[in-house]
C-alpha cells in the first residue's frame, strides 16, 4: 500500500462487535479507509450481550452516539452496580456497584477506615459509603440538573443496539456486503489472509480483516491456527439458556445476578422488557433441566421458548496474526457475570485504531497488541472467578467444586493479601478499582486478619463523625434523585 492508496480494511461478521469496530473505525479513520463489513443472515449472532460497563460511555463520545436516541431506540435503561444473590451463602445479597467508595487517601484505600471502624463496632456496611450502591437499592437515578455525579453503565437490546451501530457506520461511510463466507483465501508465500471467498463465488479482498465470527472464530482459528487456551478449569460454566419476558414492574437501575445449585441466573431490565439467561455447568445440570428451571424462575409472560447457548471460556493465544485481528468472542471469552464482553470488543477497537496498520511490517505492533489483550481478558477472569472460588456454600456438587478448585497464581495472591492484610489493588490499566475488589471480596465475605490502622491515627470520635457525615451525605443526595423508572419516562421513552 503506498501513501495515496486508502486501506480496505474488511470485517467478517456483523452483530455488536462487528458494528462497533466498523462504526469506529469509518469515523475515525474514513480519510484513509475503505471499511467493508461481511455478514449473513443465515447466521444469527448471540444477541445476549445486553449490558456494559461505564466505559462503553467514553466509546459511545469517540463514535458520536447521541445518549437519549441510542437509549430510546434499544429501549436501554440505566445500570449502576450488579446484585449479586446467594453466592456466599444461600439468602447473602450485596452489590457490586460502579463508583467510588467512600474517601481514599495516599496512605491506603477508604475501606481500611471502614474496618478500623467495624473492629471498633460502629460503621455499619461498607456500601453505606458508595453513592451509587445506595441510588440503586433506592431504585433511583438522574443525571443533570442537580443531580449528583453517578458513574453509570447501560442495559440495552443487543439486535436493536446492532442496527443502531449499523446506521452510524454506514453514516460514516462503511459498506455493508450480505453473504454466507465459504472459505477464507490466504496469501501462498506470507500466510495473510487475501480474500474472503463468498458462497456466491464474490471475492472481498482486503489489507486488514477483522475476525467478528464469534466463537467460530473463522479467521483468527479456522484459518491461521491462533490456539485456544481453555480456561474450563477455572470458569466452570459452559452454557446457558435465555429469554425474554415482558416486565412485570418497575426497570430498577441494577442487574441481577441469582446463583443457583449449578451456575447462576441473570436478570436485566429493559424499558420494554427484561432479559433473562441461566447459566450453568453442562456437568452438574442438563440442557432440558436447565430449560425447565430457567421458566420456573423467571416473572412475567415468556416471549418466545429458551435457547441454549454453549461457549467454552479461555482465550486465543494471539489475537493479532498477520493482517487479522480478531475482537470480541472470536477473541476470548470469560462468561457474563461482570458484563465485559462488549467493554473487551470496544478496548480492542481502541487500541487498534491507535496503532493501525498501514502497510510494512507490523509484528512488533501485533506483539505488543496480543501482550495488553492478554493482560485485559486475564485480569477479567481472576475478577470472575473470585466470585466463585470465595464460596461458603456446600449444597451441591458444583459449589464444593467451586470452593474448592485450584485458581490462577495471580489471584491466589490477591487473596491471600486481603486475608493477611486487608490491601487490595487495581493492576496497571485492569478495568476493575480497588472498591470493586473490596466490594466482592467482602460481599463474599472473606474478612482480612488485619488492616492499615490509618484510622487509629484519625481517633475514634472523628473517625465517627467522617463515616456519620459520608453517610448523611449520600442519604440527601439519594433522595432529590427521582426513581429510575420516572427518570427514563422523561429522559428516553422507549421507541416502541
């Protein structure tokens, strides 16, 4: 490719992630780019990923998506924080909520305060001190106007937020190609991929070709032979079944996560109706008994017969090879308890459009690009499968396995630090804080043998004043806030 020569750059695979990547990277690049997605109807994408994290709102500013149409149009609501229900033990519940928690200083993070104070015997539960845990046990939110800062997320239609990237990307210039791909025609003398070859005999010929297929991962897999490294041993869940159900309340602003005997079960409302999937180990609970407990649980009219869905957690060993890169799930994938599937699609655009390829060698880029999304999906998993291992619960098969399973280095010693010690930290660019980490972990109930006596040197009585204030604090901010239900009635009605 010379300098007056505009890159063809070809997407295979439609679905979230493929319209995202084409979306960014016509806006961002269309000067230098011609962007082609492929994709089949024949092919139906998994259309479950229907929640986020709050990063997705700095990606949504970098492709220009307007907030209250993009909201109107998937009938999206608000996310501040997961409920996570029965995972320490049966009839435990606490939130996992985004934001901050309390006040951190240099010296360490605020929930040592918290523990100084619990030793002590007053401050109460350390979500007392996050602003957006309490909006979410309210059920309220807004933002603008008077309302406090909330760090908030998304629940959204995953089909209706594809066709609304769809209009963005052919806005900005993509093209989009139906067709059933047949075979992937590679290079003879470097390996690189030439053109995908339709089963319409239509060539698509490209310099860049992103690998959007999903678990099939045709590119990245099929036909340059990226290993799969398989995470079963950590992440036991392998499948799930999902619905839908039309709402039976109120949309609070939170998701839900239930565990069950063999996985755990996840609720997400919508504006005009809520998603529902039980997840679970294939091992330990049958496609059909799975079926049958998934519409046993679920509120409301089911809109259309549960479908299964199999995946298989881990990660390819390179996700950059040659002149492909591969996003989303043809990527890895870890399971949906923490909703970061879509966060991994939109880190990967990123840093793609930060070193794109135009033309030359570019291994030391692919290098560097396989090391960050290796450390992005690794840190995720550890995060997840804290969940699981920090078990009390020995009602079943799949729970004794759980708590008892051998676990990642890395995380065996983040454990073993908040035990001794009560530190916890956020891992160079890891997406999860030091508040997640303390909020799992305690919600877990794993109670470190000490903590940094910061707060000694405070004294009790204005240790006591500091949380009494904080927490009178958040209580008046909570209540000016409307309930989330009214917010969206005003904000983003529903276009349905």
């Amino acid at each position: 490719m010379t300098d007056t020569q505009r890159s063809r750059v070809v997407i295979a695979g439609g679905g979230t992630t493929g319209w995202l990547a084409a979306a960014a990277i016509a806006q961002q690049l269309g000067a230098l780019v011609d962007v082609t997605l492929v994709e089949s109807e024949e092919i139906g994408t998994i259309g479950v990923g229907e929640s986020t994290i709050p990063t997705a709102r700095a990606f949504h500013r970098l492709i220009g998506i307007d907030e209250q149409r993009f909201m109107a149009e998937t009938g999206a609501t608000f996310k501040l924080g997961i409920s996570f229900e029965n995972w320490a033990r049966i009839g435990d519940r606490y939130i996992h909520a985004f934001g901050e928690t309390g006040q951190s200083t240099w010296m360490g993070a605020f929930h040592h305060f918290w523990l100084q104070a619990r030793e002590d015997g007053f401050g109460g539960d350390l979500g007392d001190y996050c602003l957006e845990l309490q909006a979410a046990q309210a059920e309220r939110f807004a933002i603008g106007g008077n309302a406090p800062e909330l760090s908030y997320a998304y629940h959204l239609d995953a089909g209706r937020y594809a066709r609304h990237l769809r209009t963005l990307a052919e806005g900005a210039g993509a093209r989009r190609i139906e067709g059933f791909i047949d075979r992937v025609e590679q290079d003879g003398e470097s390996g690189d991929i030439a053109a995908l070859v339709l089963r319409s005999g239509e060539r698509i010929e490209g310099d860049l070709f992103i690998d959007c297929t999903g678990f099939r991962a045709m590119l990245i897999g099929q036909t340059l032979g990226s290993p799969f490294e398989n995470w079963r041993h950590w992440l036991p869940t392998d499948s799930a079944v999902v619905t839908q159900t039309r709402s039976v309340g109120p949309a609070v602003p939170y998701t839900r996560a239930i565990a069950h005997g063999a996985g755990w079960r996840w609720q997400i409302p919508l504006q005009h109706r809520v998603g529902n999937g039980l997840v679970y180990d294939s091992r330990h609970l049958s496609a059909d008994e799975a079926h049958a407990q998934l519409l046993a649980e679920v509120e409301g009219e089911v809109l259309f017969d549960p479908r299964l869905i199999r995946f298989q957690p881990g990660r390819r060993q390179d996700v950059w090879r040659g002149n492909c890169v591969a996003l989303g799930l043809a990527g890895g994938f870890v399971e949906p308890l923490e909703s970061t599937a879509i966060h991994l699609a939109m880190i990967g655009i990123t840093r793609l459009l930060q070193v794109f390829p135009f033309g030359g060698n570019h291994a030391a880029t692919a290098k560097r690009f396989n090391e960050q999304a290796a450390a992005d999906i690794e840190r995720i998993r550890d995060f997840i499968v804290l969940h699981y291992v920090l078990t009390e619960r020995d009602d079943t098969a799949f729970w004794n396995a759980c708590r008892t399973m051998e676990i990642p280095e890395t995380l065996s010693d983040r454990i073993a630090l908040f035990r001794e010690s009560g530190m916890a930290y956020q891992d160079g660019e890891e997406i999860f804080r030091v508040a997640s980490w303390a909020q799992v972990m305690t919600g877990q109930r794993l109670s470190p043998r000490q903590h940094h006596r910061m707060g000694r040197i405070m004294g009790e009585p204005r240790l006591r004043q500091v949380l009494g204030d904080m927490k009178t604090t958040i209580a008046k901010q909570v209540a000016v806030l409307p309930t989330h239900q009214q917010f969206l009635r005003t904000y983003c009605p529903a276009d349905v």
